[in-house]
C-alpha cells in the first residue's frame, strides 16, 4: 500500500483491513469486477468544491451524484465539481484519480452518501490503480466521522462507452 499515512492510522486503530490486488483499473464498475467485489462495496472519490473550499464525497460506485440533492444537503447553492488541477497535490503519495476515502488525513472535510451503509463492508482505492483495502464500513465510519448524507441516486442502465465513465458522476 502506497500511503504510509493510511497504513499508519489502519495498523495504529487495530483496524483489521484485506489489501486486494487487481490488474489495473480506472473505473469503479471495472475495478469491482477485477477484484471480484460487489460494485456497491466500492467507495468511489469525488472531489468537490463547496463555497470556494475543497471537500471529499465518498459514494458507492454504483451511485451517482445528484448535484442538487447534494447543494441542500450541504446547505451551499456554491457546490460543484473541482477540476483535476485543483486537488492533484492534496494527495502526493497517490496516483491521479485513486486516492482512498480518507479526507480527514488530508484536513479536508468528508461527506459520504448514507447508502454506503448498506453493506457491512467497504472497499477504496488505496493510492493507485491496481490495489484495494477492504475493511468494515463500521471502522471507516469511526476512523473518518464523514457527514453522512442522501445525495446520490442509482446509476442509470445504459450502453455507455468507455470514454462515458471518466466522468465523476457516471
């Protein structure tokens, strides 16, 4: 596991915790299918900014942000999607687009969709593109203290194309 920060707070907390390897991977819906995890398990990172301040969502990827259920959970009409160039040094031990749902060892706030609670477990991204943790969602909720919230909506089923799930909310 790349992030020594990460590994430190598991090991320090007792968290028991799997690391899975899996042939590289950029989507969530590609990443749960390589590593043989239910699409809902795994804990998908967008980066927003909320009145001009950075913030983590951390949604299940099989849900999508629904924007305007997410400006009243958080009580901003100023909510959007920050651009890559506005968060790639928050996260330096990680990969571009595969930094682990752990806002708080980063000082940024932490919002995660109350869904995510549905299953017992919950499996990130840990710092790059071919390595998962897989960990009790209980223990992420306690090491984290996100906002839990509803602000995402199931993924509509359509025939997209690759280049369709760049897109942080698809």
């Amino acid at each position: 596991m790349p992030i020594h920060k990460l590994k430190h707070l598991l090991d320090s907390a007792g968290v028991k915790y799997q690391t899975i390897t899996h042939s590289e991977s950029f989507t969530a819906a590609e990443t749960a299918r390589l590593a043989h995890v239910p699409p809902e398990q795994i804990a998908k990172v967008v980066m927003v900014r909320i009145d001009d301040r950075m913030a983590m969502l951390v949604v299940p990827g099989n849900r999508v942000v629904d924007m305007e259920k997410l400006k009243e959970f958080v009580g901003s009409e100023d909510v959007r999607l920050a651009n890559e160039k506005e968060f790639e040094d928050l996260f330096p031990e990680c990969d571009r687009g595969a930094m682990p749902p752990f806002g708080n060892i980063y000082a940024l706030p932490v919002y995660a969709d109350q869904s995510l609670r549905d299953d017992d477990m919950i499996c990130f991204n840990a710092g790059n593109h071919w390595e998962l943790v897989k960990m009790p969602y209980s223990d992420w909720e306690k090491l984290v203290n996100p906002k839990i919230g509803s602000f995402t909506q199931p993924r509509l089923q359509r025939n997209a194309t690759p280049s369709d799930w760049t897109h942080p909310y698809i």
